[in-house]
C-alpha cells in the first residue's frame, strides 16, 4: 500500500469517528450542530490526528482511546481556524476551497462554533474510557497546554498579530510559530504517545520529532502562501504579504527557506531512529509534508 492510500484510509477512520462524537444537525441547537459539521467536513489533510495514530503506532500496536484523543486535535484544529478567518483576526472568506464558517452562518454563530468545538475537544477527551484516570488527565493537559497561552498556539496568534507591521525579525519569527503551529504538531505526537503508553525515551524522541515536523509544516506554509494561487490553497493566497506578517520568506528569502525546511525534515526523520520500521509512516509524512504544494 502507497503512502497515500494508507494516509486515505486514516482519513476515513478520523472522519468515522468525528462523525460519531459531533452532535447531528437535527439536535438542538440545530444551526450551531450544522455549522460545527459544516466547518469539520469542509475538507483538510487530518495531518494531526493522523500524526496521533502514528506516533501511538510507532510504539505500540495497543494505544487506549488514541483515535478519540486524534479526533480531539482536529476539533481544536479546526475551531482556531474558524476564529482565525473572522474580520476581527485575518479576514478570510475561504477555507479548505469553500466559504468560511463565518460568511455561510454569520460572525456570531462563528464565534459560537469555534468555543463549542473547542469544548468539545476536551468533553471527548475526558470521555475516553478504555484510557486509565492518570492518562486522560495527561491527554487533557497536554492538550490544553498546546492550545493555550504560554507557549502554545494562542500565545503564538497573539505574537502573530502584534507582529503585523513590525520589521520582519528571526527571533518574532521563531517564537510566533513554534506556538502558532509547532505546539499543537507536536500535541499530537505527545497524544499519541501517552495513549501507547510511552516510556521517557520514546516520548522525547517523538517529541523532538514533533518540534522538528512543526516548523516544516509551517516554513512550507509561508513558501506556499507567496508562491500557490488561491485556488490551490483553498483559502487567499497572498494574505501574509498584504497583512504584513513576519513569515520564513519575509524573513530569510525564499531559497534560505527552502533550505531551512529541508534541514527541519532530515532533523525529525533522524529522531525517529530509535524506533526503526514502526515509524516508516513518520518518516514518509516528513518528507511528504515538506514537498507538499497545498
């Protein structure tokens, strides 16, 4: 089986399953059900849930509640995202190729959407039965963590926003997106490995791992939105030059960029030596994630 048949497939099992856990639109309150579902079926690659199962395959064939603990990364994921598009932050019409949350049901019934699937997320979590006490209360807090305010992904949109108009700077850069981006990638393996039941050594390595996926993904990003067009994207194009955003290109330049994430993929492939062909899958996601045009 290719990478991306397998890849298909996990796209399938999250998507079974965040059916599962999300309210039906014909449950009261209707509108925000159908808006939640709207906004997690509008597409996207489920690159962190799928990072989640594949971390807790990595170290073990038994991973207690990890398909749960995935489909929560996608319920936060996609809640940033809905706040992210609203006027008040960058004011895009566009998600995933189709009208985003707040154009198709209006800014407030957006607001509302974005603060259910966040609560979700942790309702879900909480929820995990098959996981021990001790593991649901790490998963939460690992979670939380990544999504919050010291360090973590909250902390990263504020940098984000305060550094509109300010001189493009290495170190604005670096800490805007290993909170924005970096945080949350690397929640995901940690989910992961917690539902495996991870010693210290493998839940470093996957870490580290996560770190090094996470400023891939998002240098990738910033090269994508100068040089894709809208309709590859799914969402404008160009917006972080207009908005004046502190980015890897704006930084360093396009080809440096390049360089930088290349570096960044060699950089998580080698911390998965310890765990050989059980992390084949991390590995070609690296790579995959790193040459990817969307």
């Amino acid at each position: 089986m290719s990478l991306r048949e397998h890849l298909a497939g996990q796209r399938k099992r999250v998507d079974a399953e965040l059916d599962r856990l999300l309210p039906s639109e014909t449950v009261p309150p209707e509108m925000l059900h159908r808006a939640m579902r709207y906004s997690i079926f509008a597409g996207g690659k489920r690159i962190r849930p799928i990072l989640c199962l594949e971390a807790a395959r990595a170290v073990s064939d038994t991973a207690e509640g990890v398909m749960t603990a995935a489909c929560s990364l996608e319920l936060i994921h996609t809640y940033s995202l809905i706040h992210d598009d609203l006027p008040a932050l960058d004011n895009d019409d566009y998600r995933r190729g189709k009208p985003t949350c707040h154009k198709k049901f209006g800014e407030a019934m957006a607001i509302l959407t974005g603060d259910a699937l966040l609560t979700l997320a942790f309702e879900v979590l909480a929820g995990v039965d098959s996981a021990r006490a001790d593991s649901r209360v790490r998963l939460i807090a690992e979670l939380a963590g990544a999504a919050g305010t010291v360090g973590g992904m909250i902390a990263g949109q504020v940098f984000d926003l305060e550094g509109e108009h300010r001189e493009p700077d290495p170190l604005l850069l670096e800490s805007i997106h290993r909170a924005k981006t970096g945080a949350m990638l690397r929640a995901s393996l940690r989910l992961g490995a917690i539902c495996a039941g991870a010693d210290e050594d493998q839940f470093a390595a996957l870490s580290c791992y996560g770190e090094h996926v996470g400023l891939a993904f998002q240098i990738v990003d910033d090269i994508l939105d100068v040089e894709e067009s809208s309709e590859g994207l799914g969402k404008t194009a160009g917006k972080d030059a207009q908005q004046h955003k502190v980015t890897f290109p704006a930084v360093y330049g396009l080809e440096a960029s390049r360089r930088m994430a290349e570096r960044e993929r060699q950089e998580a492939q080698d911390a998965l030596a310890p765990f050989g062909e059980r992390a084949a899958v991390l590995r070609e996601l690296a790579g995959l994630i790193v040459q990817r045009k969307t």
